[in-house]
C-alpha cells in the first residue's frame, strides 16, 4: 500500500468504523481478526451483451438471432460463449461465498437497490469497470465496502477491480480467506462532489440549441476580452434574483465530470475559477475533472504523449541546444514516453482533483491558456453553453446552460470504501 | 507564396482557367492585367449578433431585449456597436467595388444561394472565417474564386480572411487595385470529399441509443481482438446484400471532418483504413481528419503541447541520459513547444489530409493505437457505433451508424480558388 494511502487514511480520526470495532488509528496493524463481520454480501452481475441483446430482441428465436447478429457483423457463438464464462464465474464466486457461510444474494442492476445495499455488509461486482461504477454509484455511506472480479480478464482491464493475474474469479476463495483473517487493508476511493447553482440550471436545451444551428458563424466569433468575469458580488447578486436553490446532485464521480457542449462537435465556452486562482473565461472542447480512480481513465487518454511527438520534441531540442540524445534508441523514446504517461495518474486517495481542458483554442485573440491540465481541490465552473452538459462517469448527464454554475469539490465523507489485498 | 503552393499548382496542367486566358504553364509570371475579369461581385454578409439577436426575439422592443440581454449577461451596447461597426465596413467595401465600376450584390447567408455563385465573377465575404466557410461552401466549381474581409479584427483571427493587418476593409480598395492589375497570386484550398456507402447509413440513431443507455457496461466493454476486420471481401459482399447506393455527401470540408459518437462524453468505436496500410480497430473520442487549411483549426487544438508538456519532457530525458539542457531556460522551452506546434501546420494546397485520434484508449487489452496522428490521401471508416456522426466543418452533420462506411478523399476538382496579396 502505497504511503500516501496510509498517511490520508491516517488524517482521518473522525472516520471510525464503528462496526469493525476499531478505528484509523489502528490502521498499521493489518491484523483485525474478526474485525470485518462480512455476514452478507451482495453479489451485483454484470449484464452479458448475450443478455442485452435477447432482451433487446425478445421476439427472436435462437437462430433469428443468430442471423441477425451475423447481419450486423456481430459473433453469436462468441457472445454466448462469454455469457457462459460469465456465469460460471458468478457461480463459483456465490459457491464460495456460501463454503464460507455468508448470506449471498445474487443481484443483477435492474435488481440492486439501495435496500439491498443497507443489507449487505460488502458489495461484491462480478464484471468488469462498469458494474463496478454502477454499483459503486448507489452505496452513499462512508462505511459500505466495495470489491469488483473482474469475470471477462482476456477482454478487459478491470482498473478497478481486484488484480486479474492475482485474484480471478477461480482464486476467490483466496480473497475471502484473506478478509476474513483481516489481512487486508482498507482503502478509500475519493469521488467529486457537484453541487449545481444559477439559473437556467435545469432548462430543456432544445430551443437555445436550434437557435444556434440558425447562426452557424457564431462558433467562430470570439468574445469580447473582459478583464471583470462573472463570479463575485456583481454575479451573485444577481443570481440571487433568478436562482433556484442549489442542489447535489445524487451522483459522486468515481471516475471523472465532463463539462462541455452535448454534442462533440461544438465548442464549449465557460469560465473556470480553480481554488484561490482569478477566473477565466475559455473555449475548448470541454472540460474534465478526475479523480486519482478516473486518472488511469478518460484523464489518461487526453494526455498521455504518443512515443513520436517524444522524438519531435526531443529532435527538435537537440536542433536548438548541444543536448546530445539519440533519437534511435527506442528503448530510450519509450521510456521517456511511459515515465511522462505514468506521471499523470495519480492515487485513489488522494483528496485531489485533477482537470484537463481537452483542445483549447489558442489564438490572437483568445488567450493562450494559462494551465492547460492541472491539480485543484474545488473548481466552480460557469456555464456559457447553449446545449451544454455535466456527464459524471460517463454516464448520468445533467442540463447545464448560459448562467448555470457547477462547484466540484471532495469531501471526506463521500469517499468509497474499498479493499486492497496486495 | 511558398515553394509548395507554386509546386502543386504547377502540378496541374489539366486545371486551366480558360476564362482568365491563362493556363497554369503561365503561373509563375505574376503580370496577367486584365486577365482576371471581375465585372460582378458577390459580397456576402456576416449576420451580426445583434441581427440574430432581434431575429431571435423580434416581439421584443429595443428596450425590453436590452434588458433581457442585461439578464443574460450580454452587453447590449457592445453587441449594438459590433454591429454598427460590421455595417460600416459593409459599406465601405460595397462604395470601392462600386468606384471600380464592378456591379455588386450584397447578400446574407439567407439570401445567398447558387445562382448568385453562378453570376458573380468573385465572392467576397464580409465577416469572420464562419461566414467565409459558409460562402466557400456553396461553390462547387473550381474556378469560382472567393476572398474574405474580416471586419472584426479585434475580436477575430480570421485565418481564411486576406491579411487583417495588411487588408482591414479601409485598405479594401489596395486589394482592388492589385486583383485589377492582375498583381495577386492564385491559391488552392483542398477540399476533402466524403462518400458514404454501406448500410444503417442513413439510420435514425434514436432507438440504437436508447438501448445503450439501458446498457452502460457496454461503454467499458472491451471488444475481442480480432485479426480479421470488415474490410475486404466479405464484408463488400454482405454489403451489397443490405447497402444502398453510395452517396457523396453534399458539402465539401475546407476545414476537416469530425466522426465519432454524437454526445461528447461518449466512446466512439470505429475501424480505419489509411492507404494501403491494415485496417485497424479503435476507441477514442473519435477522430478528426483536417485539410491544411483546417491544421490551424481544431486539428491544431487538439494537438499543440503546452510549454509544461515540453519541460516534462525534457525535465525526464535529462534525468535519463546525460542530456544537458535547461529547464530553466524560459525561452528555449517556448521556442521548443512553438516549433513542434507550427510543424503541425501545413499548407492548404497540399493534397492530403492529416487524421488524428481523439483521446484514443489505450490499455492492455485494445492495441495501443500505432499512429496517433498522420498523413493520408484515402481514408475509410467504417462505423461501428450507436450515435455515431460525421460533422464538416463543425456544422453539417450526418448520422454514421454502425455499418456505415465513409471515404474521405482530395480531387483536385474539389479544390477552392483563393486570392493571396502578399
């Protein structure tokens, strides 16, 4: 576990686990037998796209399926040998559950419910990332762990679940020995908190969104510089007059907040104020902000460097200086490339957001983006869109238009409890 | 003019300008008095904000919008004053082709249509690169040239406008005077051609849509990895079975094309073949193709690297290798950062086009994707997606649904005449 782990896990003393009998303080001591009472547990399955597409398709006998599956290029037999795999997975893992004598109740997403999760003890995903999410997205307490097998290892990464090489589902038993010896170590997941004020917080975007296909040259006109934004007294008074109460939003971000137009095509124009740091106004194509869980994610493929414009950088620096590197040592060029890569994820615990504007628009007139990606711990962003959304884990999207404001901040207690067996 | 410019126009004997009395074979000599005969003029009108504005909300009176404008935060004044400012340089350049004795027609975007392409002997626009982009693509001719005035300099780039330094509209008369004498050099604008074939081409993405937000795993679903892909025969076979007619899409893209899932925060699933290289498979947030014109536009914001990138960069080849550079070295860092941005650009005559990979997912389980960014003469995507869409220009947009194919190609014949002065 990595220090940092252990030091913001230690800077909680007001996060007891009551039900563990024991407290953060008692976190360097990896023993606490019988510490963990896992009496019940919830097993959420992931649905197979097998399932999905039946679903979909209801009227179709098997081999109408089939032909249609073919039709539109996709492998019937593959598809069904994985939902096959799957199963055999969430059985074995229930099978194990019950050798150890815990309560299992075996749970699809249209079947899990917050009820459900008040019942168990520890919330088990058998899938890969995005029944992990899901699940994840409905436990809102402090105390309610969470683990995920990843039952699909060949055809997916399962960033969030357990290790696939350490722990797939045929080594389940392993994992439950482990928490129930207590040899394990908790380990808490920040996510985003968004909290929605202004006006026109909640309007259908459709008319504005019309409006703005009648004026297509309005992409390309640029803003008025204004020194003054729109934060501050001059704005808030303001609001006050047409704002309805602020609002949370029911969902934290595991992963990431997407802020930007709906539609890909368009640019975004909003103003960001990052903690203490002025206001600004920009034009992009949206803005994330991610939590360390999301920097291995969407955060990671905006910035990760590709190996040639390594070599273009580099080429162009030996040009300008006497820095003598070789640019056909590929060894080198990737390790450059990768050492860069790795240093933008960032650990699930640290209570840190970090942004990204994706494809700002730099020129004459516009400016040159101070701090294109960067680390904040709140962010209030004021929304200058016509159609403009706030998409959480890829997922839940809210209206988010011309005079709506979004604050993302973390805070303690809507970290999610995980566990970490390595 | 650079050296390419001259050496891809001479590369085309088979495109004469009979009506200007001159072949290509003729180019290099500037002198081609009266070789040009601009008798009429098109002048295209940006629609200014404050137009939309009270063509937006025409029940208003002057004071009410001033007030709802106030409302939303907009300045009626400084609308009101763009406005007047537009009209002025309307004016003015309407008063010096009239002193030339050409015959003009003022129109806006409404009034602007095909018959008038046909009877001008020149467009001329009035505005920023949006009305530009919307006057250009209504000619389909390749000898119908255009030329743009950017009467918003301030607030403006207008990369595809005559210098706006060098011809505001007060200096509007110059550029006269040099087109008359035939002082000015002809210049192409590659267009990129799309031609759609394949099925589902023209489907409405709704329903498709819906089930996948009833399906959110999907998004985190990996796909097998697959040496075949749906290139080739087999695929060209079933496609005659279900295809329609291929369709070359009405609109020509001066600045690039956009393919990807329709909702900004979704994953766009494709496979892509350039040239004569194997056709691959990817996840991104889609990809965009640009002309040179489009490298300082959206092609650019997405690729340009930040100084800090740089400094990363440098900051771990020095840790690495015995590279001696200086991070501290503000200057050298930015000269590095804008050499790499400028090689993004290339020349709007150039005929090819240049792709790039939208945050393009990489991990273990989907290939690293083997060239981020390139060059390419023939591109083919085939839509594997539920939403997906093809945007020109960031404007027109067609459905791109799974099974859909789109070549993207440069025909000289598709080419934009432009006027450079300098």
């Amino acid at each position: 576990m990595n220090p940092l782990i252990l030091a913001t896990s230690l800077r909680r003393p007001g996060l007891l686990f009551k039900h563990l009998g024991q407290s953060f303080t008692g976190f360097r001591t990896i023993q606490h037998e019988s510490s963990f009472n896992m009496k019940r547990v919830a097993l959420v399955s992931k649905m197979t796209r097998y399932e999905f597409l039946k679903s979909t398709y209801k009227d179709l006998s098997e081999g109408e399926l089939k032909k249609h599956l073919d039709s539109i290029r996709s492998d019937y037999e593959s598809l069904h040998q994985l939902h096959i795999n799957h199963y055999k997975c969430v059985d074995l893992i229930h099978r194990i559950l019950k050798e150890h004598s815990i309560e299992t109740r075996v749970v699809n997403r249209f079947q899990y419910n917050e009820e459900i999760v008040d019942w168990a003890d520890l919330i088990v995903t058998a899938g890969g990332d995005g029944t992990y999410l899901l699940a994840a997205s409905k436990i809102k307490v402090k105390d309610k762990p969470i683990i995920g097998i990843n039952t699909d290892p060949k055809r997916s990464e399962g960033y969030l679940c357990l290790s696939k090489k350490q722990f797939p589902a045929e080594n389940f038993g392993e994992a439950v020995k482990r928490i129930l010896e207590g040899k394990f170590k908790w380990k808490w997941r920040h996510r985003i908190r968004v909290t929605m004020s202004g006006f026109h917080q909640n309007d259908e975007p459709v008319a504005i969104h019309d409006q703005q296909l009648l004026y297509p040259e309005y992409r390309f006109e640029e803003h008025i510089k204004e020194a003054e934004t729109h934060f501050g007294e001059e704005l808030e008074q303001r609001l006050h007059v047409h704002e309805m109460p602020p609002r949370i939003l029911p969902v934290l971000a595991l992963n990431e907040v997407f802020i930007g137009e709906a539609l890909s095509a368009r640019v975004s124009y909003y103003e960001i104020k990052r903690d203490e740091e002025p206001s600004m106004k920009q034009k992009s194509s949206g803005i994330t902000i991610c939590t360390g869980t999301g920097s291995t994610s969407w955060f990671f493929h905006i910035n990760h460097l590709p190996i040639e414009a390594v070599k273009d950088i580099l080429g162009i620096t030996k040009n300008l200086t006497d820095c003598d590197v070789d640019l056909t040592d590929q060894t080198l060029m990737s390790e450059v490339a990768s050492k860069f890569n790795n240093s933008l994820k960032f650990s699930a615990d640290e209570q840190r957001m970090a942004y990204t504007v994706r494809d700002p628009i730099v020129n004459g007139v516009f400016d040159a983006i101070r701090q294109q990606r960067g680390f904040a711990t709140r962010i209030k962003i004021n929304s200058r869109m016509w159609d403009g959304t706030l998409v959480i884990d890829g997922d839940s999207s809210f209206h988010f238009n011309d005079g709506a404001v979004a604050t993302l901040e973390m805070l303690e207690s809507d970290a999610l409890l995980t566990i970490t067996l390595d």
